[in-house]
C-alpha cells in the first residue's frame, strides 16, 4: 500500500483526531525524505552505527518543515522521535496507527512498546490485544487483527521465542514495562536477559537480532533518565518514537525547584492549549468565592481550610447535578464526578478527611465518600496507588471526595475528576499545567455542548485581584473562565432525585417486600461491588457501596418486570412486529437469580399487569422531524456595516507598546511591564494555507441550512464582500489573513444571520416513522432539589404558588413528585389533580417523548418538543401547552404546535392497534383563563 492510500485507509478507519493524523503525516513525509530513506536504510545490519549523519540531516530537514523546526538532536544511540501530545488527546491510539502505517506501507514486523509501570502497561496489553475492548486501537485495521498480529508480554515471551520461527508472516507487538530492562538484571543476566539453554540465546538478545524493531515508548518522559533506557541502546532499534504529555527531561536529581529542560528529540508538539481551544479535553475554569480575600484569616486554621471546601462541594455538587441529568435525558452511561482535595501534608490530609466526613459538612452528604490517597515513589507502591484512583471511574465507586498529599503527576488521569481544590495553595501554584491537567480527559470522549458537563472548576482561595492576574498570564485559562460564587450560594447543596413513575414504584415496593428475592439482590450486590472494595475500605464506605448497589438492582429489576407487560396485550390488540422479550436475559444479575425467586417475580409482574393503566398513560412511540422540500435562498448584497470590526495583529502590538498602561486582547487595562513580543492566537492553532474568503466559507458550510454545492455562487460573493470590507482597515494581506483567521466563526456567524432573512422554505412537511406501541411504563421523571428540601403539596400553597417549591401528594398524577417551571403550570396541576372528570395526568419526562422535534427560524430542526402536561379522560387524551397569550402566535410556539398536531393526528388514526384505544387532540391553554375557579373542561373546550 503505498503512503496515500495508508494515510487516508488509516485516518479515517481508526477516526485519527487532527493532532493523531498530522503526526502520522509528519512523520510519513519524513520517512519519505532523503534522510528517511537512510533511517529505513539501517534495516541493513551493515548501516547501523553512529547515526550523527542522521542526525545533521534531520535538523536541517526540520528547518524546511515548520511543524519540526524544535528538533536539535537525539538523545539516545539509535534515532528516536519525541510526539508530545497533550493529556486526553489519545496518545495510545496515534501509537496504533504508526504501527499500522508502517506495516502498511513499509512492511515492518517487529514492534516493541515500553510502559512506564504495571497499570500502564496492562492498559497497552488490553488496548492491543482485546478485539472487544472498546478502546482497541486496530478496529477498522483488517489486515492487522487477532489472527495476523501476536502480542508477546512477560507472560508468554518465552513461548513466543521457541516458536517465532512459525509464524515469520504476522505482525509482532512485544509489550514490556520498563522494569523488564534494569541494568541490575541484565547484569545478573534474570528476566528477558535470562539465557535460555533450549533456544541458545536470551530474549534480549531476540529483539537485538531483529532487523525491523521499532520501539514505541509510552509516557517516555517517565524513564528518560532510567538505567534501563542504556539497555534499549544496547538492542539498537531500527528507531524509536516516543510518546508524552510532558516533554521534559526531569531526573531524580533535579526533580524538585529545579526548571525542568525541554527534550532535544521533540519532531511534533501539539500541547494543552491547543487541545482545550480545539475541543478535544474540558474546558478549564477558576472559581473562587466573591468578594472575600481569604488573606485575612489564618491561613493553616482548619476554619479557614472548612470555607474553602465549601465553595469546591458547591462547584462539585452542580457539575454532579449536571453529568446525571445529561445521562438522563440523553440515554448515556452516568457519570459520577470526583472532587479532587490537595492538602499540605499528610497530617493536613486527615483533618480535612475528618472535616469532609462529618455530619457538620454539608448535612453529611459526604460520610463514607471519603478515601485519602497518599503516593508512594517506586515499583509496586506506586502502581497500587494508580489502581485505587483509577476504580474511581467504575460505576459502582460511591467514592466522591479524593484527599491527595501535593500535587498529582501523570499516569492516573481519570475522566471524572470535575472539581480539583488545592487548600493552602496560592494562586501561582494552582493555575500550573500540573494541577490543570489532572481533570482534563472528557469522560464521553467529545465535549457535549452542556457547559457544566465540558468544564473542570479548579477552586482558588488567593486574593480575588491575584486570581483575576493569575488566569491572565495562564496560558489555559481564558480570562472570562473566572466565576465567583456568594457565600450564600455556596451553603446550598443541591442532589438529583429520581422519581420512578407510580407503576415502576409499586413494583419496587412489591420487590423490597418480598424477602426471598431481596436476600438474593443484596447478596448479588456484596458481589457486584467486590471490583471497589479492598482490605483498607473503610467501613462506612463499605456499607453505602453495598446499599447504593442493592438499590440500584431492585430499580432495575422492577424495570425490567415492567417492561415484560404490553398495553397491547393488555387491550387483546393483535401484536405488530413485536419480538417477546427474554425471560431472563443472559449473563445479566436477574438470571443469576434462584428459580424461586424468578417465579416470585413472574407473580409480582402477573399481579401488576392487572393494573398497568392506574396513573401510567400509554404514550406511543413515533419520530416526526420537520423537513422542507426546497429551500430557496435569494441573491443578496451583503450589509457591511453590520459586521463587527475586530482588532488585527498590528493593533494589538501597538496598544501594548504604548505607556505603562497596556490593554490585552480581550480589552482590559492593567499595569505593568510592556511587552515587546506577541503570541498569535488563532483558533486553529496554525496558519491556514486557504484565502481568507475561503476561511470564512469552512465555517459558513457547517451551518445546518448551506450546501457549498448547492450555494457556491452566494457563498463566493458574499465572502467576498466581508473580505473586502475588513480590508479597508488593515495595511496588508498578512494582517487581514491573521484578523480572520482569529474571528472566522464569528465572521461567518453574522454572514449566516443575514442569509436568513433571505431563506424561504417550499413544501413543508415531515418524516415520520412507523407508530410502535408505548412502553409500559413511563419514563422516570428526574429533579434537582436542594438537600432536606421539603415537598409540598399543591393545596398548602393554592394562595402562593410558586416555581421554587417541589410538589407531591397528588392522587392522579403519574408520578408521586414534580416541579413546574411556573406558578401557572402549577395552578393546571391543581385544577388537573382534583378535577373528578380525569382518569389521571401526567407532567413528561425530558425525554418522554423520544421523537419529536420542531423547526426554529433558523431551519434547525433538532428541536425536540416537550409538552407540559398530557391528561388522559374516559374517551380521549389530551396534551396540553401553557402559555401566556401573547406568545401563542410567535413562530416558535406555532412550530411546536404543528408536531404536536401532527403526532395527535397519526395517533388516533391508529386507535384498535398498538395498545392505542382513544383519540389525542392538543391543545395550548392560555395563563390568563387559569384561575382557580376554572374547570379542566372549560379550559379544554374546543
């Protein structure tokens, strides 16, 4: 395969990110040079030795590659390459993908990749070798897979050497820790030095004698200064490439207040900041509390250290607050944040553990979620340490809070670590690359567009004014990532409660009545959550391990119970495509339960289906998306004088020379030193090499109404016109291609804007699906509440209703617990509950509705439609809208009416099928007729 087609099979198999795939370009054009030809040339044992040659050449290539221009000199016996790739943006899977080219391409065989310790290396083992690993790099690969490629660990090495012989045709990846090459065992000739009398030479002496190994060295910066990395030179490589977060050369010696020295052999940097600017990690922000200089109390008082951590359980109790709605509403694996605690010392450690894990602490909310780690230094210490922090990512770890001695280095990086507060730490000290770095991998592996759900908050207690500059002079923290929260604000604890819906919470309760099945549950629950627990585990974290599994099984249970009823069957309506579900499905928790207990459930079901339609509305399942036949956009000329003026490259320089008071980019005044040099920030984080029309455009074709295709001829004048008009205020091609570069989407945003004003849509319509019969049961209905939060019932506040409070205590309602999102919705539900006319009603879940969806002015039409109530009578089902009678007629609620009408009318032509007996219609109230003298049916009156 020759080096075009492998970069792209490659790219867009394995879904290289931007950073992954320039790597690999980088590095396949190299190869490719005059002095690559010389690298791959050493296949030849006759042109190994001294690579200085190599070495000239390389820099001087590096000169005529901007990308490479760091490159000085290697820094061991063979040519070795550092890729410094920024933490989260998927070092492991960009060493996949050499291996893959330069199999592909230059038919290379022999691979050897080094961790830097045991949890490292497991993780490479698992991601190389399990085909149904979710994170198995060579998916896509056909030609690299489970029967072509052998893995060769220090488990089975000496097998693989009796028989390499045998399959002299297949890919071989040798995956070792760097402690398999000490120079002590080498020397006492133990491990993979050992001489094997049956084969005649040592592992080691193996991989030397292999012309075409390439080793690949993971978290390279770990062992740079190693003694085990004098036994790699000894096995001479064909070359290395090494992989790391953090470029640096740090030796035991000079690891502590010492300035750490950038590695010579660096070919590629993509580092942090470009990684939080393009997307590809959370975003980082600073919190701090407002106007409060915590500098003026003792700063080692215990008092003091109690305040701060309130302000980061405030921080952390929103972003958990976030993550389990986000999972909820968009059917996603929920994921539960970690605090992260930096105390001064150990003993420091125990008194805020102590703190923490009080009843006086935020009501007790974090008893028994507590755990202090403290690193060790070496060998299998530290790999414990790893393994323990690592588990806090399982979803059985009721773990919240992370007490840490000093600040975290590299190789345990988690993906649910939302809230990082260093107590005792100043404002220097915390907006590092080190502390920022620990909460920075995105746990669904993309940012999602929900801010609290992208973010880490990194908690600083300095003076305010000190923050503000701190964040400034940070290269990560962009100035308007600083949020203070009141002391007021921060008292607050806030907690998602999920209310099943009455039928589900019937079943649950027949379940934790029923001692026979819970005996079981709880015994399959100590089972479950065995992977968290160890011997050191306190007590209490033991106990709400086990009981927050318990619970979580009897939810799931009563589920999947509920969802072997049918709402056809239950009508005798013929099934239409239907498939019956398992009895018990495999390898699930519920067929690891006892015959007896299957059968108490079977009659636990039999008993509930008999009442599946008391307070539980059948909703029918059907997609409606708004659709359009032909969009027309008009030609138009573009109104300049609405575009914003932007600030080019050569303003800033001169607004920062001028006097002791400077302004930044973002406008602000400060004192100061001036600066003489400018750093060029671009969205992109490099030049483009397009025309500035042609930038502008990129963005323009990602709006959801423009096909380049279909509106080249527009697109083409129109950036044009922008072009031209932000050329009449710069001096030259430089500074108007730098001015765009750094605002395109801005740019392209307000072109957009004035493009629909000119759309006109023809043939509106929808895409529908096929109706599909409604889940027994109803979606679980999920709210946020402040801790100890007191429901109300709706008729203590018939004189007051307000949004703030929760509701409970309803007798039709299908859920035992709501909040409105206004005193008039509110009011309905009052009317609703005790109105003798309804059978029940009911407040949808966000997700309720699966399908629906409604177009906005834009033409976006992924909106999804939510009604506020739907009521179910004898003789038909309502769904209902409130609202003020002003807005009925704006476009967005008449859009919204459209899918509920069109959903309405699919339904009830489908009445006798599916579970569906009544008619739907739909209907908008308006807040103005909703009085508590009104009756239901005179505000439903057609």
């Amino acid at each position: 395969m020759n080096k075009t087609q492998a970069l792209q099979y490659i790219t867009n198999a394995m879904s290289l990110r931007t950073p992954q795939e320039k790597s690999l370009v980088l590095f396949a054009d190299y190869l490719e040079s005059n002095v690559g030809k010389k690298i791959l040339a050493r296949m030849k044992r006759e042109n190994r030795g001294n690579v200085n040659d190599i070495e000239v050449m390389t820099k001087e290539y590096g000169q005529t590659v901007p990308e490479l221009c760091q490159f000085q000199a290697f820094e061991r016996t063979f040519p070795a390459y550092t890729f410094a790739l920024a933490t989260g943006v998927g070092k492991t899977r960009l060493m996949g993908a050499f291996v893959a080219y330069l199999y592909l391409v230059y038919e290379i065989q022999h691979f050897m990749l080094v961790a830097p310790g045991n949890t490292i290396y497991r993780k490479l083992v698992d991601d190389f070798s399990k085909a149904n690993n979710p994170k198995y790099v060579f998916r896509g690969i056909k030609e690299i897979n489970i029967n072509t490629t052998r893995i060769i660990t220090k488990d089975n090495y000496q097998q693989n050497q009796a028989t390499a012989s045998l399959f002299g045709n297949q890919v071989q990846i040798n995956i070792f820790n760097v402690q398999q090459f000490a120079q002590k065992d080498i020397e006492q000739e133990k491990g993979i030095t050992k001489f094997s009398e049956t084969l005649g030479e040592s592992y080691f002496e193996y991989l030397k004698s292999l012309s075409d190994l390439v080793v690949l060295l993971d978290e390279s910066h770990h062992y740079h200064a190693d003694a085990a990395m004098g036994s790699l030179d000894r096995i001479d490589p064909l070359f290395g490439l090494e992989f790391t977060a953090t470029p640096y050369i740090v030796t035991t010696a000079t690891r502590i207040n010492t300035e750490h020295t950038l590695k010579k052999n660096i070919l590629y940097v993509y580092n942090l900041g470009d990684a939080i600017r393009d997307g590809y990690v959370k975003d980082p922000w600073v919190g701090t509390e407002a106007d409060v200089d915590f500098g003026q109390w003792d700063a080692e008082s215990i008092e003091t250290d109690a305040r701060k951590l309130q302000l980061a359980a405030f921080f952390h109790e929103r972003a958990k607050v976030a993550l389990k709605e986000y999972a909820l509403e968009n059917n996603k694996t929920e994921v539960k944040p970690v605090m992260l605690v930096v105390a001064k010392d150990t003993a420091h450690a125990s008194q805020l553990r102590a703190l923490i894990d009080s009843d006086d602490f935020r009501g007790g909310a974090y008893k028994g979620k507590v755990i202090e780690v403290h690193t060790k230094t070496k060998g299998e210490e530290a790999d414990e340490t790893i393994e323990k922090l690592i588990s806090l990512e399982h979803p059985d770890n009721i773990v919240e809070v992370v007490i840490h001695v000093n600040m975290l280095k590299e190789g345990w990086d988690v993906t649910n670590i939302y809230t990082i507060a260093p107590i005792r730490s100043s404002a220097s000290e915390i907006l590092t690359e080190q502390t920022i770095g620990r909460g920075l991998r995105l746990p669904y592996g993309e940012r999602t567009g929900n801010k609290n759900v992208d973010r880490v908050m990194i908690v600083a207690h300095d003076n305010y004014a000190k923050v503000i500059e701190g964040a400034r002079k940070s290269k990560l923290i962009q100035p308007s990532n600083i949020e203070s929260v009141s002391i007021q604000d921060t008292k607050s604890v806030k907690e998602v409660v999920e209310v099943q819906s009455v039928f589900v919470a019937s079943i649950q309760e027949k379940i934790k009545a029923n001692s026979a099945i819970m005996q079981e549950i709880e015994a399959q629950a100590v089972k479950a959550v065995s992977p968290v627990i160890s011997e050191d585990t306190p007590e209490d974290v033991k106990a709400a391990t086990i009981q927050s599994k318990t619970d979580e099984i009897v939810e799931n249970l009563a589920k999947q119970e509920a969802s072997r009823l049918s709402f056809a069957e239950y009508h005798h309506h013929k099934k239409v495509d239907q498939v019956e579900p398992e009895p018990w499905p495999e390898g699930t928790l519920f067929s690891n339960l006892s015959d007896p207990a299957k059968k108490e459930l079977e009659n636990i079901g039999r008993v509930s289906g008999q009442t599946i339609e008391v307070r539980n509305i059948p909703i029918p399942r059907l997609m409606l998306t708004p659709h359009y036949g032909e969009l027309i956009i008009e030609d138009f000329n573009l109104d300049t004088k609405r575009l914003s003026r932007y600030a080019t490259e050569i303003s800033i320089l001169e607004e920062r020379l001028q006097g002791s008071q400077e302004k930044d980019l973002f406008g602000n005044t400060q004192e100061g030193a001036r600066e003489t040099e400018i750093t060029r920030v671009s969205s992109l984080g490099e030049g483009r090499k397009q025309s500035p029309e042609n930038t502008i455009i990129s963005a323009l074709i990602e709006q959801p109404l423009l096909d380049y295709e279909e509106q080249k001829t527009l697109l083409l004048k129109l950036s044009g016109q922008a072009v031209m008009h932000y050329k009449s205020f710069v001096s030259d091609e430089n500074s108007l291609k730098m001015m765009i570069e750094n605002n395109f989407r801005q740019i392209a945003k307000e072109i957009y804007d004035q493009i629909l004003e000119h759309k006109k849509f023809v043939s509106d319509g929808y895409l529908e699906s096929g109706i599909r019969e409604p889940k027994p049961y109803l979606e679980q209905y999920n709210i946020s509440l402040v801790q100890n939060e007191k429901p109300v019932t709706l008729e203590s506040q018939v004189n007051r209703f307000s949004r703030d409070k929760i509701y409970t205590g309803f007798s039709k309602a299908c859920h035992s617990m709501y909040r409105f999102d206004s005193s008039d919705e509110a009011r309905m539900a009052y009317l609703l509950d005790k109105d003798s006319s309804l059978e029940d009603w009911l407040r949808p879940a966000p997700n309720q509705f699966e399908g629906l969806y409604w177009r906005d002015e834009a033409g976006n039409s992924q909106h999804r439609y939510e009604p506020d109530f739907v009521v179910e009578f004898k003789k038909e089902i309502v769904m209902i809208e409130v609202k003020p009678g002003i807005e009925i007629n704006t476009p967005d609620v008449q859009e919204k009416k459209k899918t509920a009408e069109k959903y309405c009318e699919l339904v009830s032509k489908n009445i006798g099928s599916f579970g569906i007996v009544k008619p739907w219609r739909y209907v908008i109230v308006t807040t103005e007729k909703i009085t508590l003298s009104a009756t239901v049916t005179g505000l439903l009156a057609r």
